[in-house]
C-alpha cells in the first residue's frame, strides 16, 4: 500500500471530532477529519428547513464547554459568541409561573412569592450545589486515572485523585455522593417544599436519561448539567450565535486554521489494521486512506463493534461494550411561528422568553410522563424543554418570526407495538397539545413542524439507539468506567487507534472535553515515540 | 439638583431595575434590566441603545474655527473634510493629555465638538482675536447611540442616508419629521450610529428608533454594559483610565498621548504648519524616548486564576464587574512593572482581560507580568499576559458600507 498521506485521521465531524482535529492540527499533524454528511457538527447543527428559520435539529444550548478549548483553538476569533440566557422561565402548571433571571435576590423573592418557606432554602441550596461542582469539577478536566493500573505513570495521577478527595470537605462529599447515586427528587425534598419550586429545580434531572426525576441516578444527571461554567457562573446556559450548529461551524473554520483537513461526504466502514496497529481507514465508496493514528469519535458501540472488528479485541472490553446501556428516550419537536406565543398570566411582555423555557410544572408531572417509557411507549403528555432562540438571536428567524426548538421527553427508542415512523406525527400533536395548555393559541402560530424522533438521531448522528450522550449518565458508566472498565483513558487496545467521542469521559454534551483530553493522549504517545507522525515527527503536546 | 436627558421619560419607562448614576449631573442608567451581560450581548448581537446625552457638546463656528481647533485637537483638524468627524485628544503645553471628544465637521467653517467634561471657558481663553463663535449648545440636543451589528438595518428603515455611511462619517438626516445629525461613531468598539436629536423631539425619534428595532430584538444598554463594551474595544475612559491633567495633582496621575496608547494620533506631528498645544513637549518626549509607559492590554491566566481560588477554598469570582481599584502589576522578578486601570471579566473571551499601564519595556505582546489580587483578604498575584488593543474588532465596525 502507499505511503500514509496523513498523520491522523479522525472518523467523525461532530463537535469532539473537530476538537480533536483542532488540537492534533495545531500540534503540527497533518490531520484529516471524515464526515459521513454534508454538513460537519453531528448533534450540534442548525440547518435552514425553511427560508429564513434556523433550526436547531438536534442540540441547542451551551453550557459545559470547556473554557480552555476557547481559549487554546482561539474560538473567538473564528466567530465563537455564546448569547448568555437573560431569564428561565417554569410555568407552574396553575397558570402562574416562576420567572428566574440573573440577579440572585430577585430570584429569591420570586420563589418567595409562592413559599416563604423556600425562600432561605433557595440560598443554601445553592451554596450547596456548588460546593459540590467545585469538589467534582477537577475531574471533568483530567483523564481518569487508571486505577486499575501499576505503570508507576498511572500511580501519579492516581496519587492526584486521591489527594483532590481527602482535599474535599466531609459534608460536601456526602453532598457528592448523595447527587451521584440518588434521585434528584430525594435530593430537592431536602431544600424545598413547594411543587413548582422543585419541579423548576429537577428540570435538568432528566435530560437524555431514561430516569424519572423520582429514579436514583438522576440526582447524577441533575449534577452533570450545572457543570458548565460558561462566562464564570456555574451552570449559567447559552445560545451560541447561530445555534449550537453555529458553533460547530466556528470550530470547523479553527480546525482549519491550524491545518487541518475536513472531507465531507466521507463516511468510514472500517479502520484498516496491520498486525495490532491501525493503519488508516477505507471508506464506503472502497477508498482507503493511510495514517498511523485513527480516532473515532464516534461513540463506543461504533468504535469498537462496527469500525474494526471486535473479534480481534479482549472479551471483557467487547462485552462491556455490548452490555452499555444506550436506550435514547429524547426527541425534538421543532417549529417556525408567525409570531410569539402568549402565556396569559404575562400577556405583554418578551422577558419570559429569553432562555430555556421549562414545560414540566412539579416533579409528579415528569414522573408521570416517565411512567409511560419504562413500558415502551411515549408519554402522554410529555416534558418539553423548549426555547425561543430567536428572541435573543434575531438572526434565527426573519423579523416579526421565531423559531422555537422543544427537547422532549419521553420517546423511547424502542415502540412496543408500533415504530417511530407510524407515530411521528401523533407524538408531534401530543407534543403541541401540551404547549397549547400552556399557550393557548399556540396551533394557530405555528407555520411549520419538524419532528425529530430516537431513530432519526441515530441515522443522521449515528447516535446508538438515540441516545444523546453516546451512551447513558448512569454510574456504571462514568468516569473509570466510560466507556468500559480499562479503556477510559482514550487509547483502545489497537496500537494508533483512539476514541475521543461522547461516549468517552467525561461524557456527552456540547463539552468538547473528550476531543480535547484524547487529543492529550494522542500527543503524549507521539512524543514517547509509542505511535508515529510521519510527516513532521515534531508533534509535541 | 439631579437633570434627567432629553430621552428620560421613554427610557426610564423601560427600565425595570431603577438603578441610576450620576453622569455629570444626569440620571444615567446602570442597567435597564437584572444583568448587565443581557444589554452587552445586545450589542455584539443584535441592536442596543445608549443615552449619551450628558456629554457636552459646543458649536465653534466662523472662518478661523478651523485654525482655532488645529491649534488646540492632537489630530489634524485640516485633514478631516466637512461630513466627517474625528476622535481626538487635547493636551495641555506640557503635552499631557487633558480630554478626548468627538469632533464633527459640518462645513468649512462649522463644527460640533463632544466633551465628558466642561471645556467652553477653556475653549474661549484660546480664541484670542481668532474669528469664532463658541457656543454651548449642550442642552439643546440628546445623543442616542445605536449600536450592533443590525444598528445599520434598523437605521436604514428610518433614514435611507444609513446606508452610505462610512466609518466616521456623518450627514443631516430625517427620522419621521425631525432632522438630526446621523453620524457612524459610538463607544462600543462594533458597527454603531449615533443621532443628535433636537431636545425636544427626542422621545419622538427614540420611538422611531424603538419601532423600528422591535423585531430585531433592540434593547436599551446602560453604563455597566458599556464598560464592559468599550474595555474590549481598548476605548480608554477620562477619570478611570487617566486623570484629567487639569486636575491631577502629580505628574504621576498624567499621562501623554504616546503613554495612553494614542501615539497613532501623533501622526504629521512633525508638520510645523500646525503648532498645536502641547507639540513641543510632545516632540521632545519622542525624540528622547522619555515616555514613561505605555498602553496595554492584560489577559489572566485563568486556570491560575481558578487555581488561587480554589486551593483557598473559594469559588473563582468572575464578575464582569470587579470593584473597581487599580491593580498593580509586577514583573517575573517581582519588581514593579505597571498597574490596571481598567478590569472586567469578558463573556466572549471568557477571560479576565484589563488595561493597564506598564513600562515600556514590558510592552511587547506575551509578556509575562504578574497582576495583585486579593484572595481571602491576603495580598497574592496572579499571572497575566500583555495582549494587543483592542481585545474585540469585527470587521464590521470600520467596513466599508
Ligand atoms: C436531540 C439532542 C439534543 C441535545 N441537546 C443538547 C443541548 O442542548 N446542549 C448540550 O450541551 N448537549 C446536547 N445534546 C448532546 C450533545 O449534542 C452531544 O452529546 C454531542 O453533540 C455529541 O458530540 P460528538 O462529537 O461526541 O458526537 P456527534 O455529534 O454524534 O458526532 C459524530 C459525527 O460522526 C459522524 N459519523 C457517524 N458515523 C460516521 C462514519 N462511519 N464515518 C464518518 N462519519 C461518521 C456523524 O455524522 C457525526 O457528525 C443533545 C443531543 C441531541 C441528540
């Protein structure tokens, strides 16, 4: 075969991809990135459906993004504007609503104004919270450790996790485990006592999981999301510029700007191997490309089952892998209106619009929505995360009209009795009619739908079975353990052959950390000579 | 007695917070809404409007304003053609910087200067037997600014003239009935106009304004947003970033023009068909060097930055607002190298970034330099890096229409 053209190859243009790419790039490698569609960005796009509307497909708002990736890929200069949600907003199912912003005390006589109670709980709570986002946010920016290890290289790091732990304060870890293993419910009842206060509160609990806000496991999910520490606050949400696609897009131009090369319409069927190296890929249409490094950042199933072949691997690792929960339960139901909808309790006013919109009025609600997954089906009258985007972006819809994107839950990916394609659209109206409730009116602004199902995130992302994080938030499958025991450290057992998606630590989300810490290792091994760089041989990390 | 500005009654209808300051004697909003960043956002995003009325404006007029105005602006007031204005500075004879202001050309002999401070007297005491009128016409007119990326369509749908408008250009326009001087400036360091409005028409312009801007998500931005707008654009502010030199008391508390980081002002400085106040000093300290510091920017290290905190015990603090005190800043050795004169915390670079003064021998960009903070009520430093002016410069702000 011919000699390599590139020294890197990564399978997959979705936001990991492009980070990783990035980072190899500006390292000096002559890095190639694979995009299977038209279009770079996987799970964070926004496509035009109709003239004018902006629609963000898939994911739509930011958080988790590591500050570093923005700073070390110069982002800002590629055009990177994340727009800061002014306000959230939880109708309380009652016809009245709690309307939160950014000046705490303010935020503290709203939740007064329904439980006086609540109002004193809302600070400690809090304080709380983000003790415990301090005592766990070191791991999000560091490779697991290897405890399973005896390479004295492993020891340090391991040294280094333990030393952080004795370093976090006895209450506080008991915060942590608390949040890990138990239920959101569980954890809010501690705080508050009012239903709307604690349904607001358990609205990231569920996101993407196949948990109620009632189920142990989703105290972990509810963590996850206040991790973010965009523009300095914790668990402060954004809209990028353009959507999450805009982002994606500002990531693809600074891969490009350190050198690297993205090749659209290039999907991958396998990663070439001689012996126990990877040696490049071959593409559907029989192409083969040369590289000694190979990253797939695409999530494990995909990695280690479809791209190379899984007899050729350890027993345990395949197993794992086999034996990981994916099991998507998220959809997306999203419109272009002709104008804003009315919530009748703030007939005049926009304030209420600027960030997430939270239709999932008391924990009951959502657990009750849960019931119907845990069977098979899709709930009756679902959870919607939704959000007008235009209203803080005018660039996502022409003036005067909006577009407003709903994440809702819960549409299992598996339908007893039926398939995604014979109810997409009853699950849409069932979807509708719960914003109807809430804004009446809502059908006759509505100029067009997109209905957005389990299945169709896996065949355009190629998401396994939906799932949005590559592979679910539960315990078993964090951290040492992601994806599988042995092989969270971003090499796989194929020597030049590495993974760096959503299904790495620390997990899903617009995050772009496991693109960055595979990235680490991959340079690691280049300057210990463990794998080649052809062309340069001055990669350094 | 507190003054409100022409554009008061509209503007406070629409702010929610009732948190004002006193800009020169005017109620000044601080914000209109619970945070800030909302209003900045606007800005770099959409569309937002600033009141800034309070400046104070002079008409100078007659066949030697010209000559008066040469005499007395850093930049060469010959070289800017009627319809165009100018940025400039003004020193005093020892060539240390005393204000900044806009000044517009209206025609030969006409012009329209902007002021943060009062100037007329100081104005006058130049006239001599010069031919000018010097009037101040500050209450007569209300500035609103309108500044993003969509200002240029929102205006354009108001006064077609909008969209010929080239950077620092402006024209005599209508919005509905009322003429107003349409100019292509601001203070925010992006795409932004700026409307001088006759006093008491203007509520009915900034209605226009508003109208026109709803679909395009306009919002009013008050002074904490514009701080944080004008440090990314490197835009120095009088009383934060130097002391008025009419006022300091040391010459410590001055600075030149070269030490402020507006030597590009100097340019023709060399022409002695133009003597104008302050030159010669200005000459001597180029020609010896003897500038004292100069103008940068300052970029923290971050992860430092969480690094002090956290092993403190503390939440890393990233207020856009920090409180406002002058930081000083050290060089590797731990000897005195400069001090910030201006702080924030980005949302877009997500990093604390700050202007600062520092010897110019550490002006290079990188250098490596290290800034006090307080940490648990202890003095500690934290790592920054000298970085160019201005942080934030889309091509949108000078592009040619
Ligand atoms: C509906 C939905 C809503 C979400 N909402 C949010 C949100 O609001 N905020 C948030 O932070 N996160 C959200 N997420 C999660 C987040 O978007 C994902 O975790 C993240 O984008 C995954 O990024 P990735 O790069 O790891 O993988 P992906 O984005 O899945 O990228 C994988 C890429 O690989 C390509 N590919 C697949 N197979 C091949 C092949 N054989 N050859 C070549 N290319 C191939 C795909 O086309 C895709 O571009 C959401 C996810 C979904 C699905």
């Amino acid at each position: 075969m011919s000699a390599p053209q590139y020294d890197a190859i990564v399978v997959g243009g979705g936001h990991n991809g492009l980070t990783n790419a990035a980072y190899l790039a500006k390292a000096g490698l002559r890095t190639l990135v694979l995009e299977r569609r038209h279009l770079v960005g996987g799970a964070a796009i926004t496509e035009e459906l109709l003239p004018g509307f902006s629609f963000t497909t898939f994911s739509y708002a930011l958080s988790l993004l590591r500050p570093e990736i923005i700073q070390e890929l110069d982002l800002v200069r590629h055009g990177f504007l994340p727009l800061m949600m002014p306000s959230s907003f939880h109708p309380t199912g009652d016809g009245d609503y709690l309307l939160m912003g950014d000046d705490h005390a303010q935020n503290v006589q709203e939740v007064r104004r329904h439980s006086p109670r609540d109002a004193d709980a809302y600070d400690r709570y809090h304080h709380d919270l983000d003790r415990v986002v301090q005592a766990v946010r070191p791991l999000l920016d560091n490779a697991p450790p290897d405890v399973f290890s005896t390479d004295p290289e492993d020891r340090v790091d391991v040294d280094w996790l333990v030393k952080h732990l004795s370093g976090v304060e006895r209450r506080v870890m008991h915060d942590v485990v608390r949040l890990l293993t138990g239920s959101a419910a569980d954890w809010l009842e501690d705080y508050f006592v009012h239903e709307g206060v604690k349904g607001y509160h358990a609205s990231s609990s569920v996101i993407g999981s196949k948990v109620g806000p009632m189920s142990p496991g989703s105290g972990l999910v509810l963590l996850f999301h206040k991790m973010g520490e965009h523009d300095g606050h914790l668990g402060s949400w954004a809209f990028h510029k353009g959507g999450n696609g805009g982002f994606t897009q500002v990531l693809a131009r600074a891969a490009e700007a350190f050198g690297a090369e993205i090749r659209l319409e290039a999907p991958v069927t396998a990663v070439l191997t001689e012996g126990e190296r990877a040696v490049g890929v071959a593409l559907e249409d029989g192409t083969e490309l040369r590289a000694p490094i190979v990253v797939s950042a695409l999530d494990p199933r995909r990695t280690f089952l479809e791209l190379v072949d899984p007899r050729g691997l350890p027993g345990e690792l395949v197993d794992s892998v086999e034996r990981m929960k994916f099991r998507g339960v998220s959809a997306k139901v999203n419109f272009a209106l002709d104008g804003l909808p009315v919530f009748p309790a703030l007939p005049d006013t926009v304030e209420h619009y600027g960030g997430f919109l939270n239709i999932g009025p008391t924990i009951e609600y959502v657990e009750r929505a849960f019931d119907a997954a845990k069977y098979g089906w899709y709930s009756d009258r679902p959870y919607i995360d939704a959000a007008i985007q235009s209203v803080v972006d005018p660039d996502m819809a022409p003036p005067g009209k909006h577009v407003m994107s709903c994440f809702v839950q819960y549409a299992p990916y598996e339908l007893r009795g039926s398939d995604w394609e014979s109810e997409r659209e009853r699950f849409g109206d069932r979807a509708q009619a719960v914003l109807e409730e809430h804004f009446p009116g809502f059908g006759e602004l509505v100029l067009h739908r997109e209905v957005v199902t389990p299945v169709d995130i896996e065949q355009h992302t190629g998401l396994t079975e939906g799932n949005i994080f590559a592979g679910e938030f539960l315990a078993p499958q964090m951290y040492f353990f992601r994806p599988a025991p042995g092989w969270s450290r971003y090499a796989t057992p194929i020597q030049g052959y590495y993974q760096c998606g959503s299904g790495t630590h620390p997990g899903g989300c617009v995050i772009g950390s496991p693109g960055r810490l595979a990235s680490r290792r991959v340079l690691n091994d280049v300057a210990a000579g463990r794998v080649g760089a052809h062309s340069t041989g001055t990669a350094s990390s | 007695m507190i003054r409100t500005t022409p554009f008061h009654p509209r503007l406070s209808e629409l702010n929610s917070q009732g948190l004002y300051t006193h800009w020169q004697g005017f109620l000044s909003p601080l914000r209109y809404t619970t945070a800030p960043k909302h209003e900045y956002f606007a800005v770099r995003n959409s569309v937002g409007v600033f009141d800034t009325s309070p400046l104070f404006k002079y008409r100078i007029s007659g066949p030697d304003a010209e000559q008066l105005l040469a005499g007395l602006l850093v930049r060469d007031i010959r070289s800017c053609r009627p319809g165009r204005a100018l940025y400039t500075l003004w020193c005093d004879d020892r060539g240390f910087v005393m204000e900044d202001g806009v000044v517009f050309r209206h025609s030969a002999n006409d012009f329209l200067l902007t002021a943060a401070r009062p100037n007329l007297g100081w104005l006058d005491s130049h006239r001599g037997r010069l031919r000018v009128e010097l009037e101040d016409v500050s209450d007569d007119y209300g500035i609103v600014a309108i500044q993003g990326p969509r200002s240029r369509t929102v205006l354009s749908a108001l006064s077609p003239e909008t969209d010929g408008l080239g950077y620092f250009q402006h024209t005599q326009a209508k919005v509905g009935s009322t003429a107003v001087t349409l100019s292509r400036t601001g203070y925010t360091g992006d795409l932004g106009y700026e409307l001088t409005v006759p006093a008491d028409e203007a509520v009915a312009v900034l209605d226009a304004v508003l109208e026109a801007g709803r679909d395009h998500g306009i919002r009013p931005f008050g002074e904490e947003a514009l701080m944080m707008l004008r440090i990314e654009a490197g835009l120095p502010l009088i009383d934060v970033d130097w002391t008025n030199s009419r006022t300091a008391w040391t010459d410590a508390q001055r600075v030149t023009p070269t030490e402020l980081g507006m030597g590009w002002m100097l340019r023709g400085i060399d022409d002695d068909t133009r003597p104008f106040l302050g030159r010669q000093a200005i000459r001597r300290e180029l020609a010896e060097g003897s500038s004292r510091w100069a103008t940068v920017g300052i970029v923290v290290d971050w992860q430092h930055w969480d690094r002090l905190h956290r092993d403190a015990g503390l939440l890393p603090s990233k207020s856009e607002h920090p409180p406002p005190y002058e930081q000083m800043l050290y060089d590797a050795e731990g000897a005195p190298a400069g001090f910030v004169t201006s702080f924030l915390y980005s949302p877009v670079l997500q990093r604390h970034v700050g202007l600062a003064r520092v010897t110019p021998a550490l002006a290079e960009t990188g250098t490596e330099l290290r800034m006090e903070v307080v940490v648990n009520h202890r003095n500690t430093t934290v790592d920054v890096r000298t970085a160019p002016l201005p942080f934030f410069n889309p091509a949108r702000k000078t592009a040619k229409p």
